[in-house]
C-alpha cells in the first residue's frame, strides 16, 4: 500500500489533482480526480501512477518477479488491465 501511496503523491507532485474520493480493493481501484481547470489529461496522470507503483513493487521482495512479467503486447505490467474510464459531468 505504501508504494500506491507514494506513487500517487509523486505524480500529484508533477502533474497536478485532487483525490475527491478513492475505493483500493484487492484487485482494482476506483479514482475521482478533480483537476486543474486547464489540464484535463486523464490519462497521463493514471499512465504516470502506473509506472511508478509498478516500478516499486518490482523492488518489494514481497512480489516474485513472474507475478509482475510485461505483457508481450502492450509492455504493460500484468498487474495492471487495460482499459481507463473517465466521466465528465
């Protein structure tokens, strides 16, 4: 948990946002972001978090590398599904 916690106060500090609400469950979370006004690039943002919590968990021996292996067509972490939904209103 602390590597989450850490990557996302890491990219708070480089491309700002407020976590109006947060659910971490075992195998997924649930985000809303509030953003500046004249940065709404979601994806960046959530593209960064992953990086960051992926590149710790690679140095926590709690994790065997095979669990955390790149997929071999979209060099993602197996950890992490693809797919980003965002909502407007």
């Amino acid at each position: 948990m602390s590597q989450l916690r850490n990557a996302i106060a890491q990219t708070q500090q480089e491309r700002p946002f407020e976590i109006v609400a947060a659910v971490i469950l075992l195998d997924h979370l649930h985000f809303l972001w509030r953003l500046p006004h004249e940065d709404q690039d979601y994806s960046s943002r959530v593209g960064r978090m992953k990086v960051l919590f992926t590149r710790a968990l690679r140095g926590d021996t709690l994790v065997p590398d095979e669990g955390i292996a790149f997929s071999s067509n979209h060099r993602e972490r197996d950890v992490w599904q693809r797919r980003l939904q965002k909502s407007l209103k």
